[in-house]
C-alpha cells in the first residue's frame, strides 16, 4: 500500500497556483509520493497540475469530481483523467448526503451507473468515498444505508475510498468493514480520533496519536491489496496541517508504510 497525502488538509494553502505549487513541493518533502487531488482552493488545469506533481515526483492517484460532472460531462473527466495520468475517478459524497433519503440514493445509484460503465470503458477506475450517514438507517426497521448501495452496485463498477475515521464515527468496525469489502476497499483515508472531554465529541487527530487500532488496520489493508491510504485530517485544531501530515507519515512509515 503506497502512503499519500490528501490535499484536503491543506485546502487553506492552495488559495492561488503559486502557493499551490509550494504546497505540492512541501508534500513531496515530508516523504509523499502520491496525492489524492480534492478540496483545492484555486483554478487549475490537468495539465498544469500533471506538470507539477512530475516536478515534484507525485503521482495523482485519485480524484474527488462532482457528481453532476461524473454524469453529465463524463467524456471531459475521461480526458482530465488521462491527461493527468490518474486511473480513478472518486466521488466524495452523494448530493444532499445528510438528507437524502433512500429512493434519493438510490436514484443517484442509477443516474451514475451509465457514466461508470463509460469510466471502466475507458480504463479508469471509480471509487465512492464514505462519511459515518452511510452507517446509519432512514427507518430504524431498514437496512444500513451502506449496505443498501453495495448490493445495488456491483464491485467491478463501484470501488470504495474507504474513510476510516468516519467508519469508526458511524459504529462500524473498521478492520471488519475492510475484511469484508476486500474487493473494493482500493483506497483509504487515514486520520485517528480522539475524544475532546470539554467539547464531548471526537476530533480528527494525526495518524497515530488517537484510538484508533491502526496497526491491525495497516496490517489488513496490505493482506486485502489495497493501493494507496492517504492521510487526511479535516480540520487540526490551530495545529500546523503540515506538521499534522509530517507526524502521520514518520508513524504510518514505522508500520512499513511510505
């Protein structure tokens, strides 16, 4: 499993090309060797962003594209994709996430699939990126929601950037949940939790310094095959993002990561 940086963690410096490129080139100096390309600030091309990263010795292994491009402008992703040599289309988040309800779901399921078989078509891979909703019932009589997509979605056509964090959020085990989506779980986000005792909820932590079980998770991920987990830390608290990614590479890198 090759260990990478999710750009999201950083949105707060891509606000312009110039501190984008600086921000590619201290990625690449903290020890990263891939980008998962989501959440930047500012206007970009394919080909300036494959130029970059090269410059840099990154690979885009992934991509976070709107829903609504994924299905109406599936032709020009294609194209993006080729040009900056990325082999997977990732979508973040279904519209409306939090309030859609199961027919909504799996409407959005049959208006993706065409344009999946057009991204597998073409070489390219797709892959559906979790919160903690998908753990969760509409009724409490209903199947999980997650559950509900797989079955409706098959493993060739629907791969899974499986967020560890949110897993954990939504009551699921994390380790189980990657044993059992085996063919799918390509991709990983990787952040650690932590409970805040005066806020009483969970916050984002670098890898490795929270509760979560990340040896046993490293260690299936690599027996399951999956490519590439990327760190990301949505929010860090007034800590530097950089040091965040820096502290969740050397730890990741001491379970034979990198």
């Amino acid at each position: 499993m090759i260990l990478g940086a999710q750009l999201y963690t950083l949105r707060a410096f891509t606000k312009n090309l110039e501190e984008f490129e600086e921000t590619l080139k201290k990625v690449a100096e903290i020890g990263y060797t891939s980008i998962h390309l989501s959440g930047v600030s500012c206007e970009y091309t394919p080909e300036w962003i494959a130029e970059k990263c090269k410059k840099y010795g990154l690979t885009i292994a992934l991509t976070h594209t709107p829903f609504e491009r994924i299905v109406n402008e599936t032709e020009q992703v294609i194209r993006e994709h080729e040009i900056m040599d990325c082999k997977y289309v990732g979508l973040g988040c279904f519209p409306n996430f939090y309030e859609m309800s199961e027919e909504d779901m799996m409407g959005y399921l049959a208006q993706l699939r065409p344009a999946l078989e057009k991204l597998k078509a073409a070489g390219l891979g797709f892959m559906y990126h979790n919160h903690h909703v998908e753990f969760g019932r509409r009724e409490k009589d209903h199947p999980i929601l997650m559950d509900q997509i797989l079955d409706a979605m098959p493993a060739d056509l629907f791969g899974l950037t499986v967020d560890l964090f949110w897993v954990q959020a939504g009551g699921a085990d994390p380790v189980k949940f990657l044993r059992d989506n085996a063919d799918r779980a390509r991709f990983l986000h990787l952040k650690d939790m932590v409970f805040d005792i005066p806020e009483r909820k969970a916050h984002y932590a670098p890898v490795g310094s929270g509760n979560m079980n990340y040896e046993d998770i490293v260690k299936v991920a690599k027996e399951i095959g999956t490519l590439y987990g990327f760190v990301e830390l949505d929010g860090t608290y007034g800590e530097d993002p950089f040091l965040c990614l820096k502290k969740s590479y050397d730890y990741l890198a001491s379970l034979g990561l990198k």
